[in-house]
C-alpha cells in the first residue's frame, strides 16, 4: 500500500492508513496469551451495521452520529461496540502494562486512602433518626 503525503513535512496522510491493520494508533502490542480468541484484528461491521476497527471511528450508521437528547447510551453498550484489538482504552498506563508486560493494575488506583470524602454524610449527628439519615431530595 503506498503512503501519500501531505504538506511540506511529509508526514502520511490519515485517509492512507484507515485500511492497514498494522497503523492503528489504539492497537497495543499483546501478549501471547492474551491474543488468543479476542476476536477479529481487522474491521468488521456489529449488528448494528455500524463498522468497528476501520480508523475512522466515525461511522454513519453510528448512534454517535445521530445523537440526540432522546438516545438512550445504553444503545451503545457491549461487547459489539469494542474492537478487540483496536480500542482507544488499550493506551492507558494500566491496560499497557496489563495486556503488554503481565502487570495487573494495583488496587485502590482513585482511592485517597488518607482523605474520607464521605465524612460528613456518614459522622453521626445529635438527634440522627431512621428518618433524618435518608438522602436529601433536590
């Protein structure tokens, strides 16, 4: 597949890349065995006719593309969403180390051990009742 350029830098145009399967910028490098049964490496069309894996990650079959206040995001959700190989969540420190070198995350990664964020809805209160320790409404 040839490389066009554009500009005076020489750097490849994107629209190049959206069919080579080895430029993804979100595919990682995995290990063995976390490369068996994950699925297509190449684009493929979900259930939906919506193409995931292709670069673009713009379709317009898309709910994305289509978003309105009345879209519910559960429309989104699963596993068909997901490239198994090419997804913009592999890039992060944590899944890196996981999927690249066999390091699982640390627990307690967003956790403030030294700082209770809850103090004041859970410190007793004189005259605290069943009634009284239910959720303020708005």
């Amino acid at each position: 597949m040839s490389r066009e350029t554009k500009g005076d830098r020489g750097r490849p145009d994107r629209g190049a890349w959206r069919d080579d399967p080895e430029l993804d910028p979100y595919e990682i490098e995995f290990l063995p065995r976390f490369r068996e049964g994950r699925g297509p490496r190449g684009a493929f069309v979900n259930p939906h006719g919506v193409v995931i894996g292709d670069h673009m990650y713009a379709s317009p079959e898309s709910p994305l593309e289509q978003w309105s206040t009345e879209t519910d995001p559960e429309v989104m959700s699963g596993d068909e969403w997901v490239h198994p190989y090419k997804d913009i969540g592999f890039r992060t420190e944590e899944n890196r180390n996981l999927f690249e070198k066999g390091i699982p995350p640390q627990a307690g990664i967003f956790m403030h051990p030294d700082k209770d964020a809850a103090y004041e809805a859970n410190r007793p209160h004189d005259g605290d009742s069943p009634e009284t320790k239910k959720q303020p409404e708005r």
